[in-house]
C-alpha cells in the first residue's frame, strides 16, 4: 500500500482529485489537473484498496466499537422507493427568521440542504442554520466541506451533527476558499477522509481516541461528478465507498447524456466494489441562457433537453434514490414561485 500526494495540487491532496477540475483543469491554477491523469494511468489498479488513508484516522479505525444503526428518516424511505426530494434552502435569498420559516411553510420537500459557503463566499453556518431548522420538524442535511475547516473544526461539526439528530450530512472536500474572499485554505482533510472520521465519529469514537454513546447516527452522503471521465469518477467514489458513503449528491446535470454519465460511472464502479448506494441527481431550475452560460463555464454539460426531459431521465436511472432540486434566485417571492413551477414538474413526472 502506498499514499500518493502530487506538489502541484494546491489543495495537497492526498490518494486523489477533488471535485471541482473544470473540463480537466484544476479550478485554481488553470492548469492540467494532475490527479486526473494519474488516475487515467492507473485505472488498471484497484483505485479503492490501493492506498493508505489519513495515517490518524486508520489508527483510530482499530479502536473497537460497535456499529451504531442510521436514524429512521423519512426521507431514506422515499430514497429506498426512488422517490425523494430534497432541496437546497435559498441561503442567499432569506434575511430574517420570518423568511425562514416561510420558506418551510410554503415549501414541501423530504429532506432540506445547507450549503457550506459555495465558492468561498460566506453566507452561514451549515451545522448552525441546521440546528435551527430542526425547531420546525423538518429533515436537514448541511452540507460540510475540508476548505475552510480543519481535523478539529471538522470533528465537532461532526459531533454536533449527532447531537441534534441530523439525517444527512454531505461531506465534500470544498472548492478553493479564496474563489470570492481572500482567506487561507485549510484542507487537512479530503472528501473520502471525511467520510472517513463522520464513520468514526457516528459510531462514538473521536480523533482523540475518546469514545462516547451514541443511539443512532446521521446518514453519510458524499459527491459524484457526472462530469468527469466515467473511469477517474469510479475511481473517486470507490474510495468513498471504501470510507464508508450511504448515497451521493450529483453535481448538477442539465442533460439527458449527463445523466446517462452518471449509469456509465456506475457501470465503471463495478470493477471496484460490488457496494450499491442510491443516487440523489442535482437538478437546477430553471435553465435558462444565462444559467447555461454560468453552466458551462463551470465545464457542465448543457444542451436543448427541458427541465422535464431530463426529468424522465432520472426517473429511468434505476439508481436514483430521487431528485436534488437546486432553484436560483436571490429574490424570495421569485424564489418562491419558481420552486412551484418546479415541484409541479416533479410530481408529474414522479406521481
Ligand atoms: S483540480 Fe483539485 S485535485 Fe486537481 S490539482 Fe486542482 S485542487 Fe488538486
């Protein structure tokens, strides 16, 4: 066994490639992303037991413990059904507690999701704004990356995700911090470590070696990258898989052959791991020009497939665990509407 780190990944990552290379392109420097190519090399090995992980955290792992079981969420029985909804809360379009809670009312969704400062820019905390909307009954999953927050900071985010019961948590390793705000970049960690300690931390074992009780645990949810070659992406999410991921969130899809990328990665998958997770497909709404514009930019596929096409797609994919609605707008009541306008959708195609 071996651990790989390459000098010219900004993030220092360790056994592999963030999420976030842009038509292979790393999202910092511009420049070829180096871990891509290598897994392209290696494609051969066995990506998922080839490497050593964080050298603390597979210390930890041989603190006996006992297997602590998932909460019972409502949302995980629609996922095992195909038929979940989840959606991100408009974190850029509330202002108050009023808003907040008008939001929940007027909204219907199985599961709600927190960002975690996308592309550097603050808004709240995840954990925080998640211990919050638990006060209203709801099911939360705040999203929580490596970018800005270290082993400790992760670790008791980790921990408070058991104390108030969240159902999910998404642990992704985060884009660069300084995308919108100059701030220093912390990355001790990379998504499949972090999927790493979350297993540890649920079944009550702490990076200190501390142990405490735990009655049942968060769900784990780690990131697929439809974007990326099916080859380097099976081998991504193997790892994941190996730390311990129960389901994945898509990156967004805008077409009926991203879609279809999502099955090839699985296809793919299966030289590594005979594990099966549901998938959650990220879908946007509204696409329109511009947000196609944004799209590409970013190296996401767009096309001429409507909302509703690509709809029907995922509703085809016998893997997905359901739909990750995503609605843009910095407006509420624009916000508001829009998301009707999607729901509609989605339960027509979904009934
Ligand atoms: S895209 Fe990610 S993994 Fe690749 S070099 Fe850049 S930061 Fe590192």
């Amino acid at each position: 066994m071996i651990r790989l780190r390459v000098s010219r990944c900004p993030k220092a990552l360790l056994n592999g490639p963030c999420g976030g290379a842009f038509n292979e392109k790393c999202e910092v420097t511009g420049n070829p992303c180096p871990w891509l190519k290598i897994l392209e090399g290696i494609h051969y090995l066995d990506g998922a037991t080839f490497f050593n992980e964080h050298p603390l955290l597979m210390e930890i792992e041989k603190i006996p413990s006992r297997e602590v079981k998932p909460k019972h969420s409502n949302f995980w029985s629609r996922v095992e059904k195909g038929k979940a909804l989840s959606i991100e809360f408009p974190i850029a379009a509330i202002r108050n507690e009023v808003e907040i809670a008008e939001v929940i009312t007027k909204t219907n969704s199985n599961l709600y999701t927190i960002p975690d400062n996308p592309l550097g820019c603050p808004h709240f905390s995840s954990t925080a704004f998640a211990t919050y909307l638990k006060h209203f009954g709801i099911e939360v999953m705040p999203h929580l990356t490596a970018k800005d927050k270290n082993l400790a900071a992760l670790t008791a985010e980790l921990k408070t995700a058991v104390l108030f019961n969240f159902e999910v948590v998404l642990l992704t390793t985060g884009d660069w911090p300084s995308l919108t705000l100059p701030s220093r970049p912390v990355f001790d960690l990379d998504s499949a470590n972090m999927i790493r300690l979350a297993r540890l931390i649920f079944n009550g074992v702490l990076p200190t070696k501390e142990t405490f009780e735990v009655e049942e645990r968060p769900r784990v949810a780690g990131t697929l990258n439809p974007h990326y070659r099916p080859r380097v992406e099976a081998q991504r999410i193997a790892r994941k898989l190996t730390a311990g991921v129960e389901l994945f969130f898509t990156q967004v899809v805008a077409t009926k052959q991203s879609v279809a990328r999502i099955k090839e990665t699985f296809i793919e998958l299966k030289k590594y791991t005979n594990v099966e997770v549901p998938v959650m497909v990220s879908l946007l709404y509204p696409i329109s020009d511009n947000i196609k514009l944004l799209l590409r930019k970013m190296a996401i596929q767009t096309g001429n497939d409507t909302f509703e096409e690509v709809l029907e797609e995922v509703k085809a994919l016998d893997i997905a665990g359901g739909v990750n609605l995503i609605v843009l707008s910095r407006n509420l009541d624009v916000w508001l509407n829009l998301w009707r306008e999607a729901y509609e959708k989605i339960r027509e195609v979904f009934k």
